[in-house]
C-alpha cells in the first residue's frame, strides 16, 4: 500500500501536475523515444501526431492522481488500459521504461518545483499502479493462452475473404494458417493486426470484431482513412489493408482483447446499441451474437452514417430487423444523397437526439452501448444525460480523456 506521505504529498501536488499535463507527457513521449526506440513499436504514430495519445495519458495521469486514495474508483480504467496493452504486447519488463522517463519529463516540466521528496512520491505513486497492471496484464495473458484455440503474441492467419462494404469500409475474413482451433471472444472485443509497413515497420493496429462471436472466422471491417498528407502517419495501415491485402495473403494477428463487452447470454434487460460511423462494428458484433444466444432479446439498433455510399451493413441492419419483432433498428443519414430517401435506404434524416432517443427507445430501462468518432461520442453522452440515464447503465468506446466525452 502507498505510505500516508506519498498520497499526502501526490494530493497537494495534483493541481500543479493538472495544469501541465499536456506538456509534461508531450515531453514524456520525446524522452521515451529518444532514449528508448524499441519502444516506439507499441505506439500509433497517428494518435501521436495528432495529440490524442498525449491528451489520454494526461487525463489518465490526473485521474490517477486525484483519486491517489481511492484506487478502486480507477478500476475500470485499469481494465481497458490493461486490455489495450495486452493487445500490444507490453510486459512488465516495459514499466521501468515507462517510469524512469516520466519522472524524467516531470523533473524537465516542473523544474525546481519537482523536489527530491515529490520525485520519491510520484515514483511511490508509479510503482504501486505498475504492479497492478502487471498483475492483471499478467493473469489476462494467462487467459488467452489456456483458452482453447488461444495464443500469446502473433499468429499467422489466412485472408479467406475480402468484401466492400460500403464505398470506404472493407471486411476481411480470417482464418488461421495452422486450420486450429480459434479460441471464442466476446462480442465487443478487438484483434490485433501486425503489418510490416515500410513506414511503421510491425506497426500494431487495433480493429473491432464485427461479426457474431459463434463464426469459424475472425471478421474485421475496416474504414479507408483519409491521408491528410504523404509523410503523415494517419490512414497508413488502413490504406495498406484494402490496396495491398488481398483474399489468400497471409497476416499476424494478436488474440481478442477489450473491455466494451456484452454476455449474450446474460441479457435480461432492454439493449439499445447506438453506432456512429465505423464505431458500427463492434456493436454489430454484439447484436448478432445477442440474436444468436437469446432470440427473444429486446434489441434496438440505431446506425448514423453519412449517406448510402459510405453506409456499412445496410443488408445485415435489415437482415437484423427480420430476426423478430423484438428486434428494431433505425437508420439516419445526415448528408443523404438523392434518393436515399425516396428509396427507403434510410429511415428519417439529420442527428441522433434527445427526442429521437426519447420517442424511439426503452430509455427508463435499457442497457445502452455506443461507440463512434469524437463528436458523435459527446453527442449521445450529452443525450443520456439529458434523459436521466444511469451512468452504469451506459457503455461506450472512446479513445482519450473521458473528460472531453463528459465535458463537451
């Protein structure tokens, strides 16, 4: 357990470290890459780039520090940040990196202000919260490895199949090289993809499982992402997958991962899955696999997509709606094109709102799942609020400070 010094001293530093946790972990990140590259393998270099990596760990920082007394407020945090790093493969020979360089940063940040006693605090502080997420990250790969089926690290698996899904969002169909077995995930969760780019050699990529969790297949749906510039880092590996991947290549994968998970079959109450954009697929995953385990399921399924060029899973949205009356889905466009309308491609136009949810939903009762881009994300926060929906009855995917999510 921490001493009653080092939670004294991170509590009256916390202000201070708050003001400047962009910087201190912008400057984290230099320290660490310059002293250690071999670690750079673990990190998108588009979420670098454009200051969302830096943005997480901050509030993550912050979070750690203010509840520096209470850790178990942080659990479910640990839990996603556990998964994420299992999926990326961080042992715990990486924490010393880790914490050797962002001591480093806050000494370089802080300066004078960073005594010898507040270092002996916060590297305290570091420790402690190190060896719990060794201990679960520990025990999580453990699980996959005993998993039937299951690995650690990569495994080969073969494009069996390659599908366009809308204009922009392309499905691959994985199986494993070695025909084994593969081991069950939940719906919800994510794999790995490892792809040998000559811009970001071995660089890991994160993409939800999009299909029911009962296929002999692995199926992940990937968005074409735009490439704002030649020399950046954004949209490479997506880019790479649907011009330079085809049916019968061969990719490594790492096993399942995430928290953003449902139990087909422990639904009891009124599911509603609301997806914006690409955040589609993993709540596609869940519906299917929901209406598999448990037919009799309430599910409502609500997509917000662009237009029907860039719509993914319109047939499976409406093979969706034939499963039962139980079952009720709603498309929106907010930039439809000539005859969306006209055609029945969608069912009403504009945003997702309050009044939608409140009209279209079993809101009083209801678990909800949302996932999507950033403002879509802050728009449904906003609107549950609005509805008076229990916090622990709301589950959504959201990479950064969940501070922009509440705070919007």
């Amino acid at each position: 357990m921490l001493s009653e010094k080092t939670i004294r001293i991170v509590k009256e530093i916390t202000p201070l470290v708050a003001a400047n946790a962009e910087t201190i972990t912008r400057r984290f990140y230099e320290r660490m890459f310059e002293a250690n590259p071999e670690v750079k393998v673990f990190f998108n270099q588009a979420h670098q780039h454009t200051g969302g990596q830096q943005k997480a760990l901050a509030g993550a920082i912050c979070a750690y520090f203010t509840h520096i007394d209470n850790p178990a407020v942080l659990m479910p945090a640990v839990e996603l940040i556990a998964q994420k790093h299992v999926s990326l493969g961080i042992k715990a020979e990486h924490y010393p990196i880790v914490g050797s360089n962002l001591l480093g940063a806050i000494g370089d940040v802080m300066g004078d202000a960073a005594t010898p006693e507040i270092v002996e605090a916060v590297g305290e502080a570091y420790g402690f919260l190190a060896d719990i997420f060794i201990g679960r990250e520990g025990a999580i790969y453990e699980e996959q490895a005993s998993a039937p089926g299951g690995w650690n690290g990569t495994r080969t698996f073969v494009v069996a199949k390659k599908v366009p899904e809308s204009d922009i969002v392309t499905s691959f169909y994985l199986k494993p090289e070695d025909e084994g077995p593969l081991p069950p995930f939940k719906p919800g969760q994510y794999i790995t993809v490892h792809i040998d780019h000559p811009h970001t050699p071995t660089s890991p990529r994160n993409y939800s499982l999009s299909d029911c969790a009962s296929q002999p297949h692995y199926r992940i749906s990937v968005k074409r992402e735009e490439r704002l510039a030649a020399d950046a880092p954004d949209g490479l590996i997506s880019n790479h997958l649907h011009d330079g991947i085809e049916e019968g290549h061969t990719i490594q994968l790492g096993p399942p991962c995430g928290e953003f998970t449902v139990d087909p079959n422990e639904v009891a109450k009124p599911v509603v899955l609301i997806a914006g954009g690409i955040g589609v697929t993993p709540l596609l995953s869940m519906a299917k696999s929901i209406i598999h385990a448990n037919p009799d399921a309430q599910i409502t399924f609500i997509q917000a997509a662009r237009n029907s060029k860039v719509q993914a899973f319109a047939d499976e949205l409406r093979n969706l709606s034939q499963a039962g009356s139980n079952v009720r889905t709603k498309v929106i466009y907010d930039a439809p094109l000539p005859g969306d309308v006209e055609d029945g491609k969608c069912d009403g136009t504009g945003f997702v709102t309050t009044d939608l949810l409140r009209d279209w939903t079993p809101f009083a009762d209801a678990d909800f799942y949302f996932c999507g881009p950033k403002p879509f994300m802050q728009n449904m926060h906003a609107c549950l609020q609005e509805l008076g929906v229990d916090e622990h009855r709301v589950r959504y995917e959201f990479f950064g400070p969940k501070e922009e999510l509440v705070t919007a």
